[in-house]
C-alpha cells in the first residue's frame, strides 16, 4: 500500500549553510518520480529530509512540511524512527551488514525494527529476495555471507533489505552509478517492477535512465554558485524531455552545462 | 650520414651499471670483519660496541662503494635500506636475547610440580615450591580486573563516537589520555588510601580496582578507533531501515568491530598481567593459596618473581623459581595474544562466496 508525499516549502540546513531552499512538490503513489540536475544542486540533500534522514548528518536541519498521506512528517511528536520504518532508502553504494549472512541481512529490518513471527520469517526473505530479482542466484547459499556478492548483486541485496520491511516508499540514491551497464539494467526493470507495489523517487547523474525509468522528472539547480538549490521544474517525464518549460531545464537536458 | 661514425653507439640514457646482487652481503661481511679487527687492535671489551661500528661501517660503506658503482639517487636508496636492516637487528637482538635467557634459565625448575604446589610450605631460600598460588592469585585478579574494566571501557567509547559532541565528550577525552599516562604505583595508592580510609585489608579484589583503572584508558582507545573505522554508510543504511540507534550500534556496529575491540582488550589485559607495583601495596603477597579474592592476600606472578628475587638472600633455588616464573608469565601473555590474534580473525567480517 503505497503513499503520496506532498512536499511545501522545504528547506534544509548544514549547520548555518541553506543547502536547498524553498521546494514545494507531490509525488503520487505508485509511480516513479526522478530528480535530476547537475552535481551539488541539492538533490541527495532533498531526498534525505524525506525519510528524516538529514537529520542524522551533523547539524542537519529542516524547515517546512512533509507530508506522507496528510500526515507531517516533521510534526510535533512525530519518531522519526517510525518515519524510516515506512519510508525505505537505498544508497549510491551497496552496503550489505559485512557480519551478517544474505538471510540475515534481508531479515535485519524485521528482526531489529518491526515485530515480526519467526515462521513468516522465511516466506517473507523468499518473498523479497524475488521481488529484488535475487532468488534465483542466491537460494542455495542463504548463509553465506552478503559482502561475498557481486556489486549488482550487493545492490540488489539492499534493496531487498529495503523492501522486507513494506515500506510504503521507496528512495533510491543514485542506485546504478557503482554498477556495471549489465547490472543498472536489471535494477532498472527491477524498478519497473516495484512500482506496482511502492512510490518511488530516484535520484539519477543519469539523464537516459531518468528518460526510462520515471514517470515523473523533477530538475534542481543552483541560481548561482554558493546559492542554495532550488526546484526548477516538475512535469511528465515526456514533456520534460521533449518541451520543457523553462530555458535552464532545456538548457541542461541538451548538454549545454552539467 | 657518415659510416665512421656509425661504429659509435650513443651511450644508453636509461640504463646505469648496477652492483651485483651478493654485494649487501659482502659489505655487511667486510664491516663485520673490520669491526672485529677495530675492536681487537683498540682493546675494546664490549661486543656491543663490536656491533654498533659494524653497523657505522655497513652504512658508510654502502654509500660511498655504491655512489662510486651506482649513482648517488641508487646510493641514498641503499642507505635507507641498510638503515631499516640496522634498525631492525638493533630491535630483535635485545627480544631473542631476552627470549633466550628466560626459556634457558626458566625450563630448570619449570615442571608440573612447580606449577601445581604453592610456597607453603618451603621457605624462601631453600629449593622446592611452586607458583600455582600466584597462578590462581594473577588470573583471579586479573580476571577480576577485566570484569570491571572492560565494559566501563567499551561502554565510554561507544558514548565518546556514537554520542558525544560536546563539552563533556571534549573532557571525558581528555582525562583518558591523561589517564593513559597515570603511573601503576599511583593507581594503587589511590586505591590503598581509598582501602585506609574504609579500613579494609588487603585482598586481590583491591588489586583488581587498581588494575582496572590502568586498564580503562587503553580500553577506551583503541575501542574508540575501531569504531571509528566502521564505515558510516553501515549506520546509514541500519538507520535507514528503522532501526534504532542503540540497536544500530548493539547489532551492527559493535558486530563488525567486535574483532578490533577484543585485540585491544587481550592487549590490555596482557599489559596489566606484568604490573608488580599496585599488587605489591593492595594485594601482599601470601605463599599460601588463598583463592578467595575478596578477602586476605594473595600472590601474583610479578609479584612473587620481585618477592623470590628480593628476599631469598641469594639463593640460586630462589633465582631459579624466579626465572621459571618469569617464563610462565611470559607464556601467560604470549598464549593470551594468540587468543586474541584467533578471536580477531574468527569474528571478523567474512568474505567468502
């Protein structure tokens, strides 16, 4: 059961620094949304404060609303533990637990964030482990250590850790820009696939797999340099790449900066 | 082009002459030889001093013969060689040398008798005895000591990373390394006023308390850096899952560095196995087994090695039981660093397919 998020007003600090400034958007449920925009714009920046995760950088701050289904995220009261329990993240690098085998890593969010049956257990690593598209390559050796993986597969690893859980969102950071072309292309349909059952947002340096992957594109840029970043325009992805409304989004779609 | 000048090949730029590959050996044997014949024609006793002008001359030799053969930039590259070799032998000789004198002076008393009959009942100078009441008494204490300095440790360090930024993290740091550098003697006279004060005699738990604050800063440190070098993208990714912090750093963290922390820990540990000096004020000594810790005195392995040695009068028995104790401490030490050595690679983060 995915969720919308409606994003007003957001803006996020490092200590005194404004990273990005003034972002207001929505990403419907069950669909893919890509945030693209040249290196340094703010993109990771925003798509942490969605699960509450900037905070966890030092001096990490947020102003404005989240909200995830009319419910703000940055409310009084509001655990932010709770918060990343529905909202998933996958990062730009794999990183299995080294300590613990493939079962165990799949199972880590059950075992240490939810309530969880120890019988579900196995249907449940089964069941995310063939949504990941990693069944098949990994079934007969559970219990052998995650970081024996290939980086496709560590990565594919993760996001099956990541969807164990049921989140009702999905962030992705750059998931493909560690992985071979081979390996990007089956996280690519992979994220076709997800799409039934989770919101997405992907944060892709890729304009092409932007092109093929979203619904939605969402293009952040600097005013200038030292500026904090901004949302620049949000549309269909096909009208984005084709007749975009604002001259800079034009601008970076056919490579005259970035 | 001209065909007499075609018998002349350009000298290679790239290539230089180079000294055979036996030369090192050759210098090392001259100065060696030359060393001796210094030392024999000067009259000088000592074969350290026999040692340090072989080393001078093995230095200065293999500059000046590889600058002529060489080239100067080859002849610097030498002399840094040679100098790790030196400074390498200075640092063996003294280990084997000790190594050697322990084990063969050591192995005279050492048998299963010595190590299981206290000194009950044979007095200081005569020969006969054992160590198994310092044996008991030194892992009682230390075991002790472990149990209450170890967790304090690890515990401060996962607060000092994972928690602390500010002005108490910034001192709690700053008296650990102070502490670090507390001499042994002086941990124990705290811990024996604080003994003065309540009344209390001595007894080996009191030696554990001291033990336990020359154990705690080390613990701390190195705990400290092996925390450090779990990746943070491991936190991110636990505390992007939902994941609590207190179970992040419980089930992840700590799980990952759990190899480090142990190695620093069975270091410490083999650290204060040696210190004589707070056992000698808190703990007694007693030749007889008291295997209680908590209540009377009791012996230590330093500690009996400094008693056979200070008070037997000469005795050669005494000597001997000092040596063969010596030898079991060392081997205390030496077994815990393996331990330590086993657990660190069976713990740490595998990478087999």
């Amino acid at each position: 059961m995915s969720k919308r998020i409606d994003v007003s007003g957001l803006t996020a600090y490092y200590g005194s620094h404004k990273a990005i400034e003034d972002i207001s958007m929505t990403v419907e449920p069950r669909s893919v949304t890509a945030f693209i925009g040249p290196s340094g714009c703010g993109k990771s920046t925003f798509l942490r404060t969605l699960n509450r995760m900037h905070e966890v950088t030092t001096g990490g701050r947020v102003e404005g609303k989240v909200l995830l289904d009319d419910e703000d995220l940055y409310g009084h009261g509001i655990d932010p533990v709770s918060v990343r329990r529905e909202i998933g993240m996958v990062f730009q690098r794999p990183n299995p637990f080294p300590t613990m085998s493939i079962f165990d890593n799949v199972a880590a969010g059950l075992r240490l964030a939810g309530s969880y049956k120890k019988s579900e257990l196995n249907d449940v690593v089964e069941k995310s482990l063939k949504g990941a598209n990693l069944w098949n390559e990994v079934k007969d050796r559970l219990n052998k250590p995650g970081s024996g993986l290939s980086g496709g597969q560590q990565q594919r690893l993760c996001i099956a850790r990541a969807i164990a859980v049921e989140p009702k969102v999905l962030l992705m950071d750059e998931p493909c820009s560690a992985l071979d072309p081979i390996s990007t292309l089956a996280i690519e349909d992979l994220i076709g696939e997800l799409k039934e059952r989770f919101t997405i947002v992907i944060v892709t340096h890729n304009m092409q797999q932007a092109a093929r992957v979203s619904d939605r594109t969402a293009f952040f840029n600097l005013a200038a340099v030292g500026q904090p970043g901004r949302l620049i325009e949000i549309d269909d992805t096909e009208r984005i790449f084709s007749n975009p409304s604002v001259q800079a989004t034009e601008d970076y779609i056919s490579g005259r900066f970035g | 082009m001209s065909n007499a000048v075609a018998a002349e090949k350009p000298a290679s730029t790239l290539q230089g002459a180079t000294l055979p590959n036996w030369s090192p050996y050759a210098i090392a044997g001259g100065s060696i030889v030359m060393a001796v014949l210094i030392g024999l024609v000067g009259s000088l006793d000592s074969k350290i001093q026999w040692g340090l002008i072989a080393a001078i001359l093995f230095v200065v030799g293999t500059y000046v013969i590889a600058a002529r053969v060489e080239g100067s930039r080859q002849a610097k590259d030498r002399i840094a060689t040679s100098l790790v070799w030196v400074a390498f032998l200075l640092a063996v000789v003294p280990l084997v040398s000790l190594l050697w004198t322990t084990i063969s002076r050591g192995v005279k008393v050492l048998d299963v008798y010595f190590l299981s009959h206290s000194m009950g009942v044979v007095g200081d100078t005569e020969p006969g005895g054992g160590i198994y009441h310092a044996i008991i008494g030194s892992l009682e204490q230390v075991g002790l000591a472990t149990l209450i300095g170890a967790p304090i440790g690890v515990l401060t360090a996962i607060y000092l990373v994972e928690y602390g930024s500010g002005a108490l993290s910034k001192s709690v740091t700053f008296f650990v390394d102070v502490m670090t550098g507390i001499p042994s003697i002086v941990a124990g006279l705290f811990i024996l006023s604080l003994m003065l004060m309540w009344d209390l005699g001595p007894s080996g738990f009191a030696g554990s308390c001291a033990l336990a604050i020359l154990m705690m800063p080390v613990v701390v440190r190195s705990t400290e850096e092996m925390l450090k070098l779990v990746p943070n993208e491991l936190r991110e990714a636990s505390l992007a899952l939902g994941i609590p912090k207190w179970r992040t750093i419980l089930k992840v963290v700590l799980p990952t560095a759990i190899g480090g922390i142990t190695t620093g820990i069975m270091l410490s540990v083999a650290r204060i196995a040696g210190e004589t000096a707070p056992v000698l004020l808190l703990v007694f000594g007693n030749p007889f087994i008291n295997n209680d810790p908590f209540s009377g005195a009791q012996a230590s392995l330093p500690l009996y090695i400094y008693q056979q040695f200070a008070q037997s009068a000469g005795s050669g028995a005494a000597y001997d039981r000092a040596w063969a104790a010596s030898l079991t401490l060392i081997a205390f030490v030496m077994i815990l660093n393996l331990v330590a050595r086993g657990i660190a690679r069976w713990k740490a983060p595998k990478t087999g397919r």
